[in-house]
C-alpha cells in the first residue's frame, strides 16, 4: 500500500518548536509555509534536510527536494584549466572574515535574474547563524579585492551550500574547490547543494533520491569534525594533491 502523503503545512510563527513534517513523506518539494527565520527553526530545518528558500513577494517557504543535489568532498572535479589558472594567477583565501559581505555579494543583482532570495529577513537571519558559529563563509581574493565566494551552514559532517558568487572567471569555482578539499580534510561526508545546475555538475556534483539524502542526513549530523574553520591548507594540497 502507498504511504499517505503529506501536504505543505502552515506553519505559526508564535512556535518556533515546532518540528517540520517528515520530508520523506512530502507530497511534494514544498514542505511547509510561513513561521519565521528565528535561529531555532532554521536550525531545527536543516536538521529534518528542509532549508528556506522564497522571494520578496511570497511568504516564508520551506523546500526538500527531491531528488537532491549534492557533492562528495573527493569528487569535486578539477579541470585543468582550473589548475592552469590557479596556478599562475594571485589568488588568495581567506575563512569566515567577512560573513556579510560574501552575503551581500551572493545577493546582488545578475544578468539574466529578475530579483534575489536574499532577502534582508534572511541575510540577518544567516548572519545570526554566523554569529552563533553556525554558518560560514570562504572569499577569494585577487589583487586584494574579493572577487568570489560562498557562504553555507554546518551541521555535524554535513555541510549546506547556500550561495556563491563570481566577479572574475573561475573565482567561484576555486571557493568550491577550496570548501571540498578542506571539509574532506577535517572530516565531513556531503556537500548538500539542494539543487543540480550544469555548473555545480561540471564539479563534480550529483543527484541522489530524498530518501537517500535523508538517510545520509541522518548518520552525519551526529558526527564530529576535526580542525574545522581554524586552518587553511597549502595551496598545493588543494589543487595538486
């Protein structure tokens, strides 16, 4: 027999206890409406494998889709163009120092897009988890300038990719693959992405069912890492490894 499925609920923002419905049981990738981007319920979402994602327009909504995008740490692909560039241009990295610029800079408007999800609710809601140390950041520097990105959450050996920029070629890419080389060296099994685009693709990443993701999320987010955010890697580690 089928299991009953269970439609998006509505969810209050006066309880941010409340616990999302079982993704596993979703009717769809929408699993629930509305409450509030308090820490808690953002904590206690990325917990079930739900994350926010909405415009400026909608009200508050809560995804789990299916199938998911994610990237194990050893497959990030590295091409030889990449290499090529990394190797000879000045580019470097830095760790968890300018939280909401990387925010800011994932935000700003690009071609081709008519708006941004960043809301100002949701950058202030990522920058408290920032500053209860539960988010993070890598930017990319070139010449000094900062010229790409991301920014996600950690939780246990589970790391989610929320956002990434590029001003120059490449930029975004070298964040990726610094945010894969360092999570597989201190310990982490997944990169959740939420969604497969044909960039994140030509890195490595993949598509695997909700049910598995689930499972995945289950096992790693009551593992301990080791060393993370407090050290950076030789550059050589990370692309001639």
């Amino acid at each position: 027999m089928r299991p009953e499925r269970v439609k998006p609920v509505l969810l209050s923002s006066q309880n941010a206890s409340v616990i999302f419905p079982d993704p596993e049981k979703a009717d769809s990738n929408l699993i629930a409406v509305g409450g509030d981007l308090s820490r808690k319920r953002i904590l206690q979402a990325y917990t079930q494998g739900v994350f926010p994602w909405f415009g400026e327009e909608d009200p508050i909504l809560w995804w789990s889709p299916d199938p998911r995008g994610v990237l194990e740490p050893d497959a990030i692909h590295i091409s030889r163009s990449l290499i090529k560039n990394a190797n000879f241009a000045s580019w470097q990295v830095v760790l968890d120092q300018d939280f909401a610029g990387v925010m800011d800079e994932c935000a700003a408007p690009r071609s081709g897009q008519g708006g941004t999800w960043i809301t100002a609710e949701m950058r202030n809601a990522y920058l408290d988890l920032f500053a209860a140390g539960a988010a993070h950041c890598i930017e990319i520097l070139q010449h000094g300038q900062r010229v790409g990105g991301l920014y996600g959450v950690e939780l246990g050996a589970i790391f989610f990719g929320e956002s990434m920029f590029s001003r120059v070629p490449d930029a975004s890419k070298i964040a990726l693959v610094w945010l894969a080389r360092h999570l597989a060296h201190w310990g982490f099994g997944l990169i959740d992405t939420q969604f497969l685009t044909p960039h994140l693709q030509s890195m490595g990443a993949s598509e695997i069912p909700r049910a598995e993701f689930l499972q995945r999320l289950t096992r790693l987010k009551a593992q301990a890492t080791q060393g993370a955010w407090q050290e950076l890697l030789p550059w050589g580690h990370i692309f001639w490894r």
